[in-house]
C-alpha cells in the first residue's frame, strides 16, 4: 500500500494504512484522530492548520470509512505513538510526504518546460511501441494456455521502473515528474524491453520463461545504465 497520495495536491494519508503500519486497531486510530481534532477546535489562531478529510473506502473487499490527514495533522497524531517501531514508521511517513510534494512541484515545473514538453513526446511515442509489443506477447501467452496474461502490461512496466529504481505512483503520474535524463533512461529501459520480447517470441520460448528472462535482462541493463551515469558524473 502506497504510504501518501494527492489529493488537490495536496499529500494526505489514509488512516487505515496509519493503523496497519503502527500495528494499532483502525478504530482505535480514529478515537486518537477525533480527539485530536476536537482539541485543535479549541485553538485559535492556528496558522497552516492541519486538515482531515473523511472518504468512503473499500479494502480487500471490507467497506470502511478512512479519515484522510495532510502532513501536519499526521505529524502530532503521531507524537502520542510510543516505541522504536513507531517512531521508524513516523521517518518514512514523513519521508513519503517529502517525495510526494516533491513530486508535485517537479510536475508542475515541468508542464511549463518547452524542451522537456518535446522530451515527453519521445517518451510517449516510445512506450506506445513497447504496448503494441506487449500486446503481441499477451496474445502470444494466451495462445500458450495463459488466462492472466492481460497482467503482463502491469508486471513488465512494473519491471521496468523497478530495473531503475523508480517508486510507481498513480497521481501525479510518474512520468510527469521525472527529468530529462530520467526520461532518456526510461526511453533505453523500454526500448530494451521491447527487443528483448520480440527475440524470445520470435525464438519460439515459453512464456513464462520470456517473462523473466525480460526480467532479468531489464535489472541487468538498468545496473549498466547506473554504473555509466556514474561514471560520467
């Protein structure tokens, strides 16, 4: 589960991730939440004032509803967890909320870059080649007996961004927050995936095989790209 997401961007957290990931009962999180927020109504004059949002949710299957808290109401609910575990959970929370807004300025920054503009182009004509190909290898596992191979589309770019050491997130989307440079890696990442499909497709391999052979392939030529950006640093 992801740590943080956007809303209106702005970061928040689910309180049910809260409760899991402090090993606390989700409604015990909720009486902490609701305590807090009836002692905050009592301040006044309170600047940068932390926020919940209350949202109707699903979890594997289980209906719940999660109060959604940006980085400065999560930060004092926090302060009342005790423990070494707890307090590991708070620094990469807080961590997750860094990237994230981190993230967010990077996409906005972006959208108003022109060269960059042109750069996100090449990757857009690039990751289209690399879905026909995909594509070409569901039909190709399905026709091999497979009833999941839709799923392919998911794991190999999952495998990709994994080879470069990317962290997925669905808002904002990765790609609109990467640089030039992560881009062109990318551009090398999936251009590779795709050749390396095509060669074991057109060797006749199984599919299963294919797959993790493009996976292994994917990690062995992302160390390559890193050990190359190091050495020309």
């Amino acid at each position: 589960m992801q740590l943080v997401e956007v809303k209106k961007d702005e970061v928040y957290c689910d309180s049910l991730i809260v409760a899991r990931k402090f090993n606390q009962k989700h409604n015990q999180v909720i009486k902490r939440i609701l305590k807090l927020e009836s002692d905050l109504e009592k301040l006044r004059g309170v600047s940068n004032y932390p926020k919940t949002i209350k949202e109707d949710r699903e979890y594997r299957g289980t209906k719940y509803t999660a109060h959604l808290m940006n980085r400065e109401f999560f930060s004092l609910l926090v302060m009342r967890f005790k423990g070494i575990e707890a307090l590991g959970w708070q620094i990469k929370f807080n961590q997750a909320f860094y990237e994230m807004e981190a993230h967010i300025i990077k996409e906005k920054t972006n959208a108003a870059n022109t060269v960059w503009l042109g750069q996100r182009k090449q990757l857009v004509v690039g990751r289209k080649e690399e879905t026909d190909i995909i594509k070409q290898f569901v039909e190709y596992a399905t026709e091999q007996g497979s009833t999941k191979a839709h799923y392919y589309y998911k794991h190999i770019t999952n495998a990709t961004y994994k080879a470069l050491g990317l962290l997925i997130q669905k808002k904002p989307k990765l790609r609109d927050t990467l640089n030039m440079y992560e881009i062109s890696e990318l551009l090398l990442m999936e251009r590779c995936a795709t050749n390396r499909i095509k060669h074991y497709m057109e060797i006749e391999r199984n599919y299963k095989d294919i797959y993790e052979s493009v996976k292994d392939d994917l990690i062995e030529y992302g160390s390559k790209i890193r050990i190359k950006a190091i050495s020309d640093a």
